[in-house]
C-alpha cells in the first residue's frame, strides 16, 4: 500500500513492470488463525526500484480473442497485460462492463469512467484474472474503436443450457458454442422472490428444473 499522492505525476510507469519494492512487511490471518495473504507498506516512489520495464505500451500488447482470453498457451503472458476487443452489452462506469461475442461473455473491471453504451465496439487492455467462474480482466484501460446496433438478446432454453454445460464438466468437452457466462441472454421464468441491493436489486428466478437463478 502506498499513498497516491506519493507517486508523483506519473504512476502509471510502473504499471506492468517489474520491481523491488522496500516497506514494512505484514501479515494479514483469519480469526482461526489462518495465513491469508501478505502486505507490505510503502512510504513513496523511491521504494520502488524497476528491474524490468513494461514489455510494451498498454496498447501494444498481445491480441488475444476474447474467447481465448483463458485458454491453454505454451508460453503464458507471466503476469503481463492482454488486449483483446468485443462488442459492449453491459456497463456500470467506473467499476466494471461487459464484452460479448457469439455465445462467450466476459467481464473486464476498470476504473475509468468514460462512458459505455451497449453496441460500443471497444479495444481493451488488461490483467488476467482466473478467481471467478470464467476469465476475465482486471485494471483495465479501454477505447472505443467502433459503433455496432445492440445485440438482441439470445434466446435460451435455461434448463438445458445447464444441463449440456454439467454433462460436458464431467467428460472434459468444451460447451459449444458456448456457456453464455456472462452473454445477453433471455429464457421464460417465473419470480420467486425480489430484494434490493446496492448495484440495483437480486431477482431469484424459476425456470423449468432449475430453481434458482439470480439476476
């Protein structure tokens, strides 16, 4: 942790490089005592020495389709920045939006608050992110490289999207076209039960065998 204004005009250098970093080291446990995770603290920019520089400009780094954002590589990106493009369908500005192409959706965090529509045809940038169901990108920097018409829902059969996607799980076989993790999607289902929240509001859903869905 190191206070923002102590970096300066320009920290945004050390973004994707590679550094030594001096500071107070600790250690954060769970009430059971449990190792979580390790923290060092920081006092200003020159406790930061780089060993390596960025690879490339954020925007010079390796194209990756979208649907290949977590795919097998022989030679992963180490830690790098990925760029890849889609189509927008969802954007909440300043925390998070969402890309889709075909039936594959990814969602990619950033902090910019330029703003999104859906049919926002995007270039973006950043980390690989591998904690949640499907991949997806983190402290990203995006711009818009074109307009396409907003893609119309897809329509689906939930229960059986469900059941291909847990049949395919067990014998190893990709779910083709796709999962439609994170897709514009629409499907007949009958509310169980509404709550507000503070993104918005959690609507539980009934369709066919599956008997939740939350929204």
């Amino acid at each position: 942790d190191v206070a923002k204004e102590r970096f300066g005009d320009d920290p945004e250098s050390l973004v994707d490089a590679r550094v030594r970093v001096e500071g107070v080291a600790l250690a954060l446990f769970n009430p059971r005592g449990e190792f979580l995770w390790p923290k060092l603290v920081a006092n200003q920019r020159s406790d930061f020495t780089v060993l390596e520089s960025p690879p490339t400009a954020p925007f010079e780094a390796p194209m990756v389709a979208l649907h290949r954002l977590g795919s097998y590589r022989p030679l992963p990106p180490r830690g790098h920045r990925l760029r890849t493009e889609g189509t927008v369908i969802h954007s909440v500005p300043g925390q998070f939006f969402y890309l889709q192409e075909a039936a594959i959706g990814v969602r990619v965090d950033s902090a910019s608050t330029e703003p999104l529509v859906a049919g926002d045809r995007v270039e973006v940038v950043g980390f690989l992110q591998r904690s949640e169901p499907a991949a997806m990108l983190t402290e990203a920097m995006y711009r818009k490289i074109g307009r396409q018409t907003p893609r119309a829902p897809l329509a689906v059969d939930a229960e059986a999207v469900v059941e291909d996607v847990n049949k395919r799980i067990r014998i190893g076989l990709v779910t083709r076209p796709g999962d439609y993790e994170g897709c514009l999607v629409t499907f007949p289902a009958r509310v169980l039960w509404m709550s507000p929240a503070t993104d918005g509001g959690i609507v539980v859903l009934s369709a066919g065998k599956i008997g939740r869905a939350h929204v």
